[in-house]
C-alpha cells in the first residue's frame, strides 16, 4: 500500500526547520532574541519521523503480512546518507582551515560517530551543552538528532515486527505504555541528568511514539479525524501551541519534560484533524510551506557548519541583514543539495548496489581523513606536556646545573603551556631551570594550599608528597611565576594569597604574576579567536557586556580585575598579561598561524608550534622580574 501524499507535512517540517534555523541564528531585535525556542523543531520532525515510519511498517505488515528489511533500510540508506557524506566532505576543507587543532579534533570525532549512528553519545559524553557558547565551535553538533532518530530505524521496526507477529492486539497498549515510561524518563531526567535526556532515544522515544500512536489509530480506523468542527478549530489550536513554544520556550526550560507535551499535542492535532477544507492545512499546503518542507533535509544538514564557519569565525558582519542573506543562500545552497544529490539516489532506476559502493567509498575517504587527523596529524598541534618539556625538567634533575637560577611555576594547565614557552627559548634554559608541579587544569587553588601550608606554618593540608614537593622547590627557587587562566577556584581569589605574597616578600622572593588579561580571562581570546586582532577599548567593552550580559556566572572576573589591578599597583606587585607577549601591539595583531601552522589548540592553549612561536618573547616575563 503505497503511503498517501500530505502536503501540510511538508509543511510541519517547513516549521520545524526554519524554526531550529533562526534559533541558531540568534536574531535580535531592540536586544530581544527571538525564536529562543526554536530548538523545538527537532522534536516536530521526532513526531512527524514517528508517525511516517510507522504508517510505512504497518501498512506493509496490515497489507502483505510480512515485512522487508532490506528495502526499508535501503530506502533509510538513500534518504539520509548521500547529503550528510556531500555536506560532511564540502565541510573538510573548511574546518581544516578555520577550526583550532583541539576543534577540529572534535570535528573528527563527531564525524567518526556520526557515521556509526552515535553522534548523540559523543555530545552527552564530552560535555557538549546543546546551546551553549561552545557548541558554536562544533559543526556537526545538530547531527545528534539524526543519531536518535537512525538509532529509533534500527530499534523499532524490530520491536514493532515482534509484536504485530505474536502479541497484535497488545500492539496500541505497548506503543502507550512505551509513551508514557518514555515521557516519565524525561521528565526525571530533565531535572536530575538534563544533558543525557537531551540527547539519547529513550527520553526522546515518546516524541516518536506519539506519532506511531497516530499511525495506528489511523491504519485501524481506516481515516483520521471525520468530526468536521473539531477537523476546523483543533488545527488553529494546534499551530498556535507549536508558536508558543519556539517564541516563548527557551535555553532554561525543562526539556524534554512535561513541558514538551504542549508543542508534541500541537503537531499531534495538525496531523490528525488537518483535512484540504480548513485554513491551516491550506497554509501549509502553499507552495512556499511545501517547497520549505521537501529541502529541509538538507536546510538542517547545511545550515549549522555554515553558521559555525562563517558566523563565528566573523568571516561575515553580523547585523541583520547580512543574516537574511546568509538565509538565502542557505536556502539557495539546499535546493541545489536536493535537487542534485537527494533526488537522485532516491530514484529506484538507479541500483542500489551502485549507490551503496559510491557511499561506502565517501565514508571510507571521511573515515581515512578523520583518522589520519586524530592520530597523526594534529598529535604534533598538541603541546606535548608529559613529553619534550617534562623530560627537560627530569633530565636536570638528574644532573647538576648549580650555575642555573631556579624559577618555579605555580599554576594550572597555563602554568604547562608557559613552561613549554620557557623551554624552547635556547638562550634561556642556558642560564635558567624552569619547572613546575605536576598539576591539572584546575589544581591551581590547591597548589597555592600547599604552599601555605609551610608558609603560614599551618599543618599540612594537602597531599603529603605535594607539600614536600612545594617546600623543596619553593626553597631553591630564585624566582616564582605565578600562571593561570582565572577562575572561581583559583590562585587570585584564594583567601590564603594574600599571605603567600606577604611571605614571598618577608623571604625577598621575587615573583610575578602572569595573567590572562585584565578585562576578563574570555574576552580577550574570545575577540583574538574571531578576528586575529588587537581590540581597542570599545570593541573589547562592546564584547565584554555582551559575554557578561549572557548570565554565563563570571560577573566575578570583571570584579576582581577592577578590584585587584588597583591592588596590584598599590602594592607594588609585578604582573604581566598574556596579551603583553601573545599579541603584537605596535602592529595591532594577535597572530592565529605563523609560517602555516596553528598557534593555538583552542581558546586559549597553545600548539608546539605556538610555543616555539612565542618563545622568543618569553623573556620579557623573566626580565620583568629581574627588574627591581
């Protein structure tokens, strides 16, 4: 039995997409975001992917009484996978050139995943907040919904063939109860586990199973809906629910949850009560609704690198207009997408055998690439922490170099990335011995602990082989450096840092305190990252409130660097920002690539290659502190 054509479905998903579209493009208005509940078009297409595979599954078990595999997968095959691969190969080059090492190892990985149906696992599991700032550095995060629904094709067909065969008349009360424990996951989960119910089938399977109740009732009844004044009032009711959502719903809201259910009974009620005599389904019916909807597909796969590469790396300015024409050539670039890659693999006169060998080639060139980047290319983009610096330091340990003046670094991964700094400075591992505590990002404040515990004479507070470490260093140690990129749990807002300094100073210690920037340990990299300039004092105040202004929680950096610059001069205590050595002011340019090769791994951290880049400026920091 061949599936009816409804229009006003391609038109839900006309919604869908242009609502996750301009969610992601992040329109404002008089400083109003809009459509900040766009990313409620992912579960439209959830339910309208339910009710579709469903009604195909069952009416091809209702009519033969048996079910083929192997053409539903092959028509899943020639659906989804010709414009991902043509979308993920276009992306390569682009990524290559603008994504940061660290980035375009995550580019890699979720391209890796995204071929094995498991894009959704890869986010959840590394940290990846749908939404948030960071995802903009990801090109092919909005693949997780894709990993849900193709994980739904494997997992359901199997499941729905089982009951049909041996427990039919159960088959609705299975489909409701799977519902109802779906929807009782996402609503715990939203509250106790929100990125994993995010992401993963079983908290988002009620979205499909609600559609698949919908093809039941229909195939059992023969018709939808038949009752024409509901079939008039309950489309209107449900547009206007779908509406509500992507206007009002927003990054803070519960979902999915309860919540949820109001814009999954919106499209619910437009599948079942549309019919060609009522307005709503004449809306979506038009042309432009329809035409919306046939490339949405390739809309959803296009739209989100494009907004990364050429939105966030300020390759374009970013004001409204120049966002409609991005729009249209998004939606220009779609068309072709479909047109010349959808359409024709999904024609039967071409053998799938052919197809199946032209894909099965693109995934092993994406595989062949994304490997060969994760395991050769970029190891050598990585600062080598545990390698060439650490050994330097054991290898001085190991001999004697009394002649050498001892500075200690104290700090986080930062601290790492300035010894490397040191290191491949020749002239200065000549006179000096550079070295630092093994520590993490995010051991600073306890390193600063350990520090104080035999400062202050307090009693040991912290790892017992960490406090002899500090004690023995700190006492041979000429010089201390203090680096870090700041934080809540840092070394500056450390109530003991205070007193350290006093000692340092009661010991004739000299210090210095390395600081990421004094606006702001993000903004700085944030402005640096995007435009590979020197921001002046306007631009660097315009991004300063807007990342403030997010409720990202860091009101307290600005705090502190206005509090503790003051406090720093006042007290006579040196400092240097990374800007003063990582950016080249007299030109008014913070260098992104020299000589072909990418200074940073991400935000902030530098490359080899970047280490090696700025070592030549690395002595500004130590004759900073020979300076009385």
């Amino acid at each position: 039995m061949k599936p009816i054509y409804r229009p006003e479905i391609d038109g839900l998903r006309a919604i869908a997409v242009c609502a996750v579209i301009l969610y992601h493009a992040q329109i404002n208005i008089f400083g109003h975001q809009l459509f900040k509940g766009g990313f409620i078009g992912v579960d439209i297409f959830f339910v309208i992917s339910g009710y579709l595979i469903t009604s195909i599954i069952l009416k091809e078990l209702v009519t033969t009484g048996s079910f083929s595999f192997k053409h539903f997968y092959e028509r899943r095959v020639r659906r989804i996978l010709p414009a991902l691969l043509f979308v993920m190969l276009v992306s390569l080059p682009f990524a290559w050139m603008y994504l940061l090492p660290s980035s375009f190892i995550d580019f890699s990985k979720s391209i890796l995943y995204s071929l094995g149906f498991s894009s959704n696992f890869y986010f959840h599991y590394s940290g990846q907040e749908y939404g948030a700032e960071s995802g903009l550095l990801k090109p092919f995060l909005h693949t997780w919904s894709l990993s849900v629904e193709e994980q739904y094709y494997i997992i359901f067909p199997i499941i729905l063939l089982i009951t049909f065969k041996y427990f039919r008349k159960y088959l609705i009360h299975i489909l409701i109860l799977g519902f109802v424990i779906s929807l009782g996951l996402a609503e715990w989960g939203s509250r106790n586990h929100p990125s994993f119910n995010f992401y993963v089938l079983p908290t988002r399977g009620w979205e499909l199973l609600a559609g698949s109740i919908l093809a039941y009732f229909e195939i059992k009844k023969g018709h939808r809906s038949e009752n024409q004044k509901l079939n008039l009032i309950l489309p209107t009711i449900g547009l206007l629910l779908i509406s509500h959502s992507i206007i009002f719903f927003n990054d803070n809201i519960f979902h999915p949850s309860f919540y949820t259910l109001s814009p999954i009974i919106g499209v619910c009620l437009i599948i079942w009560f549309s019919n060609k005599n009522e307005i709503i389904t004449k809306l979506l019916s038009t042309k432009l609704f329809v035409g919306i909807g046939l490339i949405s597909y390739s809309l959803y796969l296009w739209h989100y690198p494009i907004f990364v590469f050429l939105v966030k790396f300020n390759l374009v300015n970013l004001n409204i207009v120049t966002k409609f024409f991005l729009i249209i050539s998004l939606i220009s670039l779609s068309i072709f997408s479909y047109y010349f890659i959808e359409k024709p693999f999904r024609l039967k006169k071409i053998k799938f055998k052919k197809i199946f060998i032209v894909l099965f080639l693109k995934s092993l060139l994406l595989i062949l690439f994304c490997v060969y980047s994760l395991n050769l290319k970029f190891h050598s983009f990585l600062t080598k922490y545990d390698g060439e610096a650490r050994n330097f330091i054991l290898s001085y340990d190991n001999n004697n170099f009394d002649e050498r003046k001892n500075i200690f670094i104290l700090g986080n991964s930062y601290a790492h990335d300035l010894l490397n700094v040191f290191y491949n400075n020749n002239e200065l591992v000549d006179d000096y011995y550079f070295y630092t505590a093994v520590s993490d990002e995010g051991r600073a404040n306890f390193q600063i602990d350990c520090l104080s515990d035999f400062l202050i004479k307090k009693k040991i507070t912290c790892n017992k082989n960490l406090f002899s470490f500090f004690k023995t260093q700190y006492e041979k140690s000429n010089y201390i450096i203090f680096a870090e990129r700041l934080k809540a749990s840092g070394t500056y807002l450390n109530p003991n840092f205070d007193k350290v300094v006093d000692y340092l100073k009661k010991d004739k210690k000299k210090f210095i305190i390395f600081l990421d920037d004094l606006r702001g340990a993000d903004t700085l990299d944030v402005y640096i990252h995007r435009k590979g300039d020197v921001p002046n004092k306007k631009d660097l105040d315009k991004l300063e409130n807007e990342f403030f202004k997010k409720g990202k929680g860091n009101d307290w950096k600005k705090n502190f660097l206005e509090k503790n610059k003051k406090k720093f001069y006042k007290n006579e205590i040196k400092f240097l920002t990374r800007s003063e050595i990582y950016c080249d002011y007299a030109n008014k340019n913070c260098p992104l690539i020299r000589n072909n090769n990418k200074i940073y791994r991400d935000s902030g951290h530098l490359t080899n290659n970047g280490a090696k880049y700025f070592s030549t400026k690395s002595k500004l920091i130590v004759e900073k502190i020979l300076d009385n």
